[in-house]
C-alpha cells in the first residue's frame, strides 16, 4: 500500500521539457494566422484584383469562432491529444496546398474560393487548437499557459523572413517571401505534433493528466465506475483495500450536453471580468494592426523609393513582432500588477496609443520617424505583456482541474472574439483610410 506521502508526491517537470513543448503548441496554435496574415502581399499579387485581405482574415475567423464555443463548452472532457493532432496535421496539409494553388492558377477566380475554403478550414483548426492547448495549459500551470503565449510570440517573429530576405535581394521576391511563410508553417507544425506525441511519455505530463481525470470522474460521480485495473495505472492510487462499488447510473447524452453547458455558463459569470479584459486588449490590437499600421506614411524625404517604402512597411511590421515576442517573457519575472479590474484598466488604456497611431497616419507632427517607433513600441509592448498576463493569471483562484481546464478555453474564447472583433472593425477602418 503506498503511504499518504507517497500519494501526494507530484513529478517535477526535468529540463523545462512540458513547458517548452508547450511553447511549441502556442506556436503551433497561431503559425497557419500568422503565415496567411503576413502573406498579404503575396496574396494581392496571386489573387483577383479587388480581393482584400480582410475577406480573407473574415473567412478565417468565421471558421475559428463557432468551433470554440463549441469546443469550449466540451473542454473539460476533450482528449487533448486528438483534438490536438488532428487539426495540426490538417493544418500542416493546408499550408503546402496554399501557395501552389497561389502560383499555378494566378488571378483567377478559382484561386480565390479554394483560398476561401482552405482559410475556412484551416480557421475550424486553429479554434479546435486555440480550445485544447489553452484548456491543458490551464490544467497543467499558469507557467505553461504562459509558454503557449510565449510560442504565440515566437511565431510571430515570421516576419522577419521577408525583411531579411528584402535586405538582401533587391527587386521584386514577392513570392519568394510568401512561400517561406507557408514552408515555415509547416515545420512549425511537424515540430509540434512531434512534441505533443512525446508529451504522453513523460512522467510529469502523465501525472497531471491522470490527476484531471479522476477529477473529471469524481465530478460525474462516475468515479465507482472506473475499474481497479485503470484506477492502478493513475499515480499514488491503490485501491486493493477498497471493496467493489456499486454502478451509478450513466447520464444520457442529453444530460452530458446540459452539464457543459451549464458548467460553462458557471465559469463565464465567475470569470467575465477577466475574459473582457483579454477581448478589448486585443480588439484594440487587430483595429491597428495592420491595417492602421500600413497607412502609417515615412518621414518626409526618408524611404522614397519603391524598394525604400517596402523597406518601411517590413520595419513597422516588426516593431509590433519583435517588442510583442520579447515582453511575453517578462511575466514570469516582472509582476507590475494584478487582479481583473486593473488588467480591464491597462485594456481600457491602451485607446490613448490607438489614438496616437491615427494620429500618426493624419497629422504631420507625428509622421517623424522616431515618434512613430515610440508610440508604435509601447502599443507593442502593452500587447505582448499585457495580454501574456491576462491569460496567465486568469486561473488562478481556481482549483479544480475541469475548472481550470474550462477557463483556459473560455479566456481563448475571449481572446479570439476580440480578434474577430478587431478584424471586423479594421474593415470599417480601412475603407475609412482609402
């Protein structure tokens, strides 16, 4: 019989193995976003003149956005592994059809609904992806919620691609560039699925999961059905002094489908603050970037040319990328503040920077070059660590794995309606531009 000691004994997690797999996954999560997101050159180019790429970022947000509240109403119970794989193997799939159907059928109308199809698809992954890497980061620790975010960042260093490879070949690399994101998705995705696979074979990752699902058992009150045998396999249980249960019931499916429901609307109301906190910071976010971002003119007498003003563009580019990816690190040493109503403070803050940005696009004084690089950088930053802490945070006061399982989807919910939210707005924004 092992001893109390025994059964409370939790692994360590060796090297940082869990949490840099889960960086992976944050990457994995928001490569395929990133690579059509950053392609829209590429994409002006190889589409029917007209085609915006706010129908392209649309049609892949209509996608992600009704799969997560699905997903997420099931997110205490998904197998985080399948709901996982699946989708990175789909998506990894996509990301190489994209640029040949770009490349072999230029201009036509084919290539854009296949385009639409393709950016559909890969929009129900990445909110199945979105709902179970948040969900298992919410169950394993606040620390590996943070990898996720901070693979999040990584990826977004995508866009240094292009500006290295425009320093470096002058003309017209176009579809150089555009390919590169897409092979770059690709890898990104076959790294993670590897990983995910290794996942299940360390002791650390298999004590949490074990642990989450006897928790998701004795919630159910189904855990007298679990079997001795399978109930042996879960770290520190033994049970060869427990006589055998009596069965309980096994709740219709109906019934399955009302307590999810029910369990969501119970983490929604609990966590409201902290999940509006995390959409208006990146509503504010995807109104600016890019479209906002794009309309922003040089200096005068700076970046004349036509290779000059896309020099300009890939630079504004990734101010936003670099200072994004480095202050998501910052959380787990710097701790400026906490509690829902000073991250839905920060959030609200952060319409004084939009409001420099316009500024920048309309008035003169603000069109130095330096001025541009100070306000764009602190928009940046407050993205990068503000939003890094409003996902970590989140679950803190919660114990039970099902409900912190839950809250990592509901705060990616969150997150991604303010990113729709955004888009949609950028679309107003933009025709208001022209």
């Amino acid at each position: 019989m092992k001893t109390e000691e025994q059964v409370i004994e939790e692994p360590k997690d060796k090297y940082n193995i869990v949490y840099i797999i889960f960086v992976f996954i944050g990457m994995a999560m928001l490569c395929s976003w990133n690579s059509i997101l950053s392609a829209s050159d590429f994409f002006m180019k190889s589409l029917p003149k007209g085609t915006e790429m706010s129908y392209i970022t649309s049609v892949y947000n209509a996608g992600c956005l009704p799969v997560m509240f699905i997903a997420t109403a099931l997110s205490a119970r998904m197998n985080y592994f399948y709901v996982l794989c699946i989708p990175i193997a789909i998506n990894t799939l996509m990301m190489i059809i994209l640029p040949i159907i770009c490349t072999t059928m230029k201009g036509s109308a084919g290539s854009l609904a296949l385009v639409m199809i393709i950016c559909f698809i890969c929009g129900i992954c990445t909110g199945l992806l979105n709902t179970a890497g948040f969900g298992m980061g919410g169950v394993f620790s606040s620390r590996c919620t943070q990898g996720v975010m901070l693979g999040q960042g990584v990826v977004g260093l995508i866009s240094l691609v292009p500006l290295v490879l425009h320093l470096c070949i002058q003309g017209d690399n176009t579809n150089a560039v555009g390919i590169s994101f897409f092979m770059f998705a690709a890898v990104i995705n076959i790294i993670a699925f590897i990983s995910i696979l290794a996942l299940k074979k360390i002791p650390y990752s298999k004590f949490i999961l074990n642990r989450r699902n006897l928790s998701n058992a004795k919630t159910d009150e189904e855990y007298p059905l679990l079997r001795n045998k399978d109930r042996m396999s879960y770290e520190g249980v033994n049970d060869d002094d427990e006589p055998e249960p009596e069965p309980v019931p096994k709740k219709t499916v109906m019934q399955q489908l009302k307590g999810f429901v029910l369990d969501l609307i119970r983490i929604a109301k609990k966590q409201a603050p902290w999940g509006f906190a995390v959409f208006h910071c990146y509503a504010w976010t995807l109104i600016v970037f890019p479209t906002v971002i794009l309309h922003i003119p040089p200096q005068q007498g700076l970046f004349t040319d036509e290779w000059g003003l896309s020099l300009w563009w890939y630079i504004k580019q990734n101010i936003f990328t670099v200072w994004d990816f480095i202050t998501r690190w910052f959380p787990n040493c710097i701790k400026l503040y906490n509690g829902p109503m000073m991250m839905n403070i920060v959030s609200a803050c952060r319409i004084v920077l939009v409001v420099f940005l316009f500024l920048c696009v309309y008035v003169k004084a603000f069109q130095n070059l330096w001025v541009v690089i100070l306000i764009y950088s602190l928009f940046s930053i407050t993205n990068g660590y503000h939003g890094t802490m409003i996902m970590a945070n989140a679950g803190n006061g919660l114990t039970d794995d099902a409900d912190r399982a839950m809250n990592g989807s509901f705060m990616s919910l969150c997150l991604n309606i303010g990113i729709f939210s955004g888009c949609m707005l950028s679309m107003a924004v933009s025709a208001a531009l022209k």
